[in-house]
C-alpha cells in the first residue's frame, strides 16, 4: 500500500473512500464533526449532520458507517469514523480509530482512500506523530501471511492508495519525513512478522542467515555470518550447548548499517534467535509447543529494526548480532548438569536446558563487546515469567543505566510497543549460586524474568546495556496467532531519538 500526504480540502478529494472523524456524545451537533468532516458536511449541504441525527453510527472508537455518493462532495463513499467521546480521546481511543478505519476500508472496492490525519492528532502527541500512527496502525491491520495457503481467502483488499490529507496548512518537512519513517518502519516489523509466523522447519538458522545476507545486498550493509568453527575458536562454550542437539548448523549473524559518521559508536541490538525451543533434555509439555517457533522474534526484531533504519537511511549507526540455533533433544544434546565455558571465561552449570536463551545470548553479549558500542540492547522471548508479570501488553525492561532505561520507556510510549522497567537488584543474585560452577543457568521459581535478566547482567558488566524481555508481546496466541513485529517499533524509535539527541 502506498502511502503520501498532501494539503488537500476533503470535499474536493476525488477518492474512492474519503475518511471522515467524528466524536461521540451530544445530540451529533456541530462540535462533534472534525474539521474535514465540518468542511465536507457544509459542501453537503447538512447532508452528514443529518446522517448523524440518526443515530447510526456508534459512539464507541473505531465504530464506522459508510455513506454513499453524497451530493456536494467529490469522494465516491464517506466513511464516518468514531474517535469515541472527545474528553476521554486519547492515544487508545486513536488506535481504536485507525484499526476500525482499517477494517472497514478491507472490505471496500476502493481503490484509494483520503485520510484526514491532522483531526486524529491526540492533544500534545503533534501532527508527525498522527502520521507515523496512522500508517502503522494501517500497516499493521493490512499485514496478511498467507504465502503457505493454497488458496488465498479472503482475496487481497483492493485499497492500493492512501492520501493523508492536510486541510488549512502546507504540509512540512516533518511531516514528510513521517511518511517514510513510518513506511521503513512498517516494513521492518513486516519482515520480523514473516519471520516469526514462518514455521521452524523452514525459519531455520541458516535460512535467517540468508535473509540477513539479503537485507545486506538491497541495503548495502556489512554482513557477518560466523560458523560453529567460529564459535569454538572464540569459546563460545554457551552457544555451543545449546546447538549441541540440533541437525542444524548454528549461525551468529553480524549485520552492520552505518548511516553516521565512523566516530559515532553504534547500537548494538542483540536478537535471540531461537528458531524452535523444545526446551532440550529438559523437555517441554506439549500443549502449545508449535510457539515455540516464535523463540527467533528477537533475531526477527533486530532484522527487521535495522531493514527499517537503512530502508529510511537514518542518520545513525547501528550493529545487529545475532545468535541462532535450535534447542533440540538427541544422543548428543547437553545435559542438566553439564558445565560450560562461557566466552567470558565464567562457567556456568546449566541445570535446565530449557533456560537455552540466555545461554546463547551471554555469548552474544561478550562477543559485542568488540565493537565498542554507545550501547547494547538485547531482544529476547527469554521467560514464561515475564508473561505472567506483565501479560501481551508491556516487554519487560531491565537496564544497568537508568538513562538508557529512560529512553527505552520514551522511545516504547513515542512508538505505543511500550515497555515497564523492573528490577536488576544484586539482592536477586544468589539464586543463581552454583555448587560446582561460577553460577547456575536458572534462579529457581520466584521472579524468574528477573533472575534470568541478572544472569546475563553478569555478562555486560563493560557495556552500557539494556534487556527487552517480549516473551509476552512478539507474538499472539489463540485464533489470532501470529506475530506482532513488536518491538520493531520502539527499536527504530529509540535508534532515531537518540541521533536526534546527539544530533
Ligand atoms: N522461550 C522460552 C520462554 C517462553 C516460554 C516464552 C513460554 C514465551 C512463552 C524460554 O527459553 C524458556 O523456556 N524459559 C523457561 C526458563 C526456565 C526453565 C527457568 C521458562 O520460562 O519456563
Ligand atoms: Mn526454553
Ligand atoms: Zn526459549
């Protein structure tokens, strides 16, 4: 879907869908239409008031009712859209909106729709931010895997076009930049979505490793791609257990996008590339194990992060690492009680082979250490644990620097993929106290989101790092299964904030 924006009056829009706001309450009087829908509804003649006196569309967000063909406007339907009361308008009554605006245009025969962005603005959040939202929102409502479907149904929407439309005011840079920002962005959770909805018989190591490799090639990007030789000449003892058990090669993908200047340290974003955990030796239940497939959304997340900044060429440089392989059980696997040699040097007794993510991912932070970053975040569907503390709404956060933290929440609530900060005391660091080895690989019950973010503290002591633990967000269960490319959004935001920072 293509998405510009231009100054354009809505009644002169000749569109084959032009998108009206509306607020709830009252009796549908004046102050309920928002500006394009005031500037259309008087080229009408009254014609939209009068619709609205009827008290045909909900006053719930999202709720929408089509017109058609009427005199006065260009437009060849209106779609009237509710933001829901206008005191209680706010950023999930907005979302609300544009998915239900979604919905509706789905199933249309337009081919083309004229969205009045400037009336969804939420007070304070400015006109740039409604932009990014607005397509995301889009974006995200449009998403469809159906590439392993014989039969593609229901037939792909006809909408091709989107026009953001600004009435009374030149459109600005700013808001141009919007519109590629959000496109680059929405292309980028798009990949880390396919990835995680692929199954793990063909999303396999070395298949996001040819990805990678093509990302590189489109985008001109430094690409790295170490084998298991590789990881046994550097030590890589962790990474190692955990392939131990796999047909599959395990890969560590190094991809690099430079869009500063060489002096400018980079971000490094880490991924878990887990690309199926049958929890190893330690076997897991088999209720709901197909999900395990989702066990790679880190590696998807980090992929799709850095497609989105050099697709925007943003002004920053950014280096994704990646550890992939597969936790598999077999003759060869690891088993409860072995003890390893971390990269670091530390040993480590992995008393569950189920606890494989941040096995892989200590290795994967020491290894980043080279590229002397500004800072490191690591991406990981890491714990059930994280699930039941904060659900599908929030990653967890952990950070050892309260600034980074900071921005990571800012950059979570700019991009609504938000994350809630908890906590990495050192009280919380003698559950992982080991009889035989330097520490243990799991902390036992309690708080196990936070004893598994204090086993990888042990492994970023030199960095300036933060943890996303998205066990609970990088995928949907239920009927609609499926990943969400979250946290691709707040990534590339946390990415574009900072440059614009440090300018
Ligand atoms: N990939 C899982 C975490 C997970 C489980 C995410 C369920 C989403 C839903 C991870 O590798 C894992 O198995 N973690 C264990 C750790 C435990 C053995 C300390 C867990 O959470 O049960
Ligand atoms: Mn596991
Ligand atoms: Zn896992």
């Amino acid at each position: 879907m293509e998405f510009s924006i231009r100054a354009l009056a809505p009644e002169k829009a000749k569109t084959g869908c032009l998108v009206l706001a509306v607020h709830a309450g009252g009796n549908a009087g004046g102050n309920n239409l928002l500006r394009a829908a005031q500037a259309a509804d008087k080229a009408a003649a009254g014609a939209l008031r009068r619709v609205l006196a009827q008290g045909d569309l909900a006053g719930k967000a999202g709720a929408t009712l089509l017109l058609q063909k009427i005199p006065g406007l260009a437009a060849e339907r209106v779609l009237l859209v509710s933001l829901g009361e206008r005191k209680e308008f706010s950023v999930a009554q907005f979302r609300e909106a544009v998915r239900g605006t979604a919905a509706a245009l789905k199933g249309l025969g337009a081919r083309d729709a004229v969205f009045p962005v400037a009336d969804f603005a939420v007070g304070g959040r400015g006109l740039p931010w409604a932009v990014r939202h607005v397509i995301s929102g889009m974006r995200e409502s449009f998403y469809r895997f159906d590439q392993l479907k014989t039969q593609k149904k229901p037939a792909a929407p006809a909408l091709a076009a989107v026009t953001l439309a600004i009435t009374g005011a030149p459109v600005t840079l700013q808001a141009q930049a919007a519109v590629r920002e959000a496109v680059a962005t929405a292309d980028g959770a798009d990949l880390a979505r396919t990835l995680g909805n692929l199954p793990p018989n063909l999303c396999t190591p070395s298949y996001l490793a040819d990805e990678a490799r093509k990302i590189a090639k489109q985008f001109k990007l430094g690409i790295e791609v170490l084998e298991r030789k590789d990881m046994e000449k550097l030590g890589m003892g962790a990474l190692l257990a955990v392939t131990a058990g796999s047909r599959q090669p395990p890969k560590l993908i190094v991809l690099r996008y430079a869009g500063a200047a060489k002096s400018k340290k980079p971000l490094v974003l880490v991924g878990k590339g887990i690309t199926f955990d049958t929890g190893g030796i330690s076997l897991k239940g088999g209720a709901e194990m197909d999900e395990m497939k989702f066990d790679m959304s880190g590696a998807g997340s980090v992929l799709g992060a850095i497609r989105a900044l050099a697709g925007m060429r943003a002004p920053v440089n950014v280096v994704g690492v990646v550890p992939t392989c597969e936790n598999m059980p077999d003759g060869a696997a690891t088993r409860p009680g072995d003890i390893v040699t971390t990269m670091s040097g530390q040993t480590v007794e992995i008393l569950n082979t189920d606890a494989e993510g941040r096995l892989i991912l200590c290795d994967a932070l020491t290894y980043s250490e080279k590229f002397d970053p500004e800072a490191v975040v690591d991406i990981a569907t890491l714990t059930g644990a994280c699930v039941v503390a904060l659900g599908h709404v929030a990653s967890g956060l952990f950070a050892n620097d309260q600034k980074l933290a900071d921005e990571i929440l800012a950059a979570g609530d700019d991009a609504w993929d938000r994350a809630w900060q908890m906590p990495l005391w050192e009280d919380y660091q003698e559950q992982l106290r080991s009889n035989f080895a330097d520490m243990a690989n799991i902390g036992g019950r309690p708080a196990g989101s936070v004893t598994a973010a204090c086993y990888l503290a042990r492994f970023t002591r030199k960095l300036r790092w933060a943890h996303l633990d998205v066990a609970g967000t990088a995928w949907r269960s239920g009927r609609e299964k499926g990943s969400t490319g979250r946290p691709v959004p707040l990534l590339v935001r946390l990415a574009l904030r900072s440059a614009a920072r440090r300018g």
